[in-house]
C-alpha cells in the first residue's frame, strides 16, 4: 500500500513538474511574438553562468535598440547597462542543463535614454569622426600582412584601448568569462561582433578567442589567414593548435 502511495506521489510531481515547464515556454513564446519587449537566453550546466551570458546579451540587444532611437552618449550607455537590473528571468530545464530566460519592456530602456537629449549633438562628431577616419589604412595593413611565414606580422592592436582590451580578455581564465567579456564590449560599441567559429564568415579578418577542452582560455589569435600571431607571447602560431569548436571570433571597433 505505501509503495502505491509513493508511486503515485513519484507520477503526480512528474505531472506538475511538465505542467510547469509547459507553461514556462508558453509565456517565453508569447513574450518573443511581442514586440513591447526586448529578450536573451542561454543555457549551461550551471543555471547562475547561464543567466550571467543571457544578461550580457540583453545588455547588448539594449545598447542596439537604443542608438536606433538616437544617437547615445557614454553616459547613456552606462545608464542602459544599470537599467539591465530591471529585466524579469524565467528558467526551466533543457536535458541536464538549464534555459535561463531574460527579457525587459522596452519602455524601461528608453526611460534610460530619454533624459539626456543634450549629448546628443556633441557625440555626433566625436564618436563618428574619430573612428572612421583612421581604421581603413590599418585594417588593410594587417590582413596583408600575416602572409610571410617567416616573419608574420598580423594585426596587433591599433590603439591603446584596443590594446587594454586584448589584455583584459588575456587576463580571463575561462572562455566563459572571455565570452561574456566580449558581450559587455559589444554593449558599449568597443567590438562590433562576436560569435563562435560555426557563424563566422570571414575568420581571417577577426581575433580569435581560443582555449581547451575544459573551457579554459589560453590566448588571443590575431587576425590572419592560416597563420597568426598568438597575442600571449608574440610568436607565430595557428587554430590548428587549439579546440577550433570552442573558439570565439570577435572584431574590435575602430
């Protein structure tokens, strides 16, 4: 008789815990057919990284919904990071992982932006003229020029915060944290994109985030077709050494 108990006690908690789980996925479909809002997801083993890679992406998503509206200043675009705190989470399981769900009313991002209109004319000039001028000659130098094998010289950096930035993502122990790194960049407009080797149509103009296995971070790859240099240690070096399906491209604003 107690067994009987048990296992229905066993089919009823299954029964709710699909219940639930349905109607999680129900509301994340219904918010996504919404155009009032903004959303991300990720999923991993450990439910706390999942939900810190979904928040880096909606900060990012954030950033690109807002400089559509206007032109953002600096200012602004710390303020739609902090705004981030306002966003809802929803998760459930996926297989032995969890689906963090993070979404936010657009409303909420504009009430950010909104306030400071007066920055709008002074960006203007120095955001777009001083990035545009200068990038082109420097791009081109470095495609062309990890072509010798025997004294490679691909892309370093252009400038010194694009300098700062590579020793940022040097100093990280994981790809995980590399990655979510790389988001926050994005958010701010310091990298223009980012995405795993899978999406990536032109390997040779952009870095390379690569590590092991275990998901540990082991160097930035320069720029380059084939050969490369390893930003670690300034030799010459190719993905080739590396777990090519962990890797992670990126491309640095200019």
């Amino acid at each position: 008789m107690n067994v009987r108990k048990l296992m229905m006690s066993v089919v009823v908690a299954l029964m709710s815990s699909v219940a639930v789980a349905q109607n999680t996925s129900k509301e994340i479909n219904d918010i996504k057919r919404n155009e009032s809002y903004i959303y991300a997801e990720a999923t991993d083993a450990d439910a706390e990284k999942a939900f810190e890679m979904a928040r880096d992406l909606l900060i990012s998503f954030m950033g690109e919904y807002a400089q559509q509206q206007h032109e953002l200043s600096d200012e602004e675009r710390e303020l739609i990071a902090k705004n981030a705190d306002r966003l809802q989470r929803m998760q459930m399981p996926r297989g032995q992982q969890t689906r963090v769900f993070v979404y936010i009313a657009k409303t909420d991002v504009l009430s950010t932006t909104a306030p400071a209109p007066q920055p709008k004319a002074e960006p203007k000039p120095a955001v777009k003229a001083e990035p545009k001028p200068a990038p082109k000659p420097e791009v081109k130098t470095v495609l062309a020029e990890p072509k010798p094998r025997t004294q490679p010289q691909p892309q370093t950096v252009a400038g010194s915060w694009q300098e700062q930035v590579i020793q940022d993502l040097l100093n990280c122990e994981t790809l995980a944290q590399g990655k979510a790194m790389l988001n926050r960049l994005k958010a701010e407009y310091r990298v223009k994109r980012t995405g795993y080797m899978s999406a990536c149509t032109n390997p040779a103009a952009c870095y390379l985030l690569v590590g092991d296995a275990q998901g540990n971070l082991r160097t930035v790859l320069s720029p380059g077709d084939g050969e490369r240099t390893n930003l670690r240690t300034k030799a010459a070096d190719t993905l080739d050494n590396y777990d090519a399906n962990t890797a992670i491209w990126f491309q640095l604003a200019k």
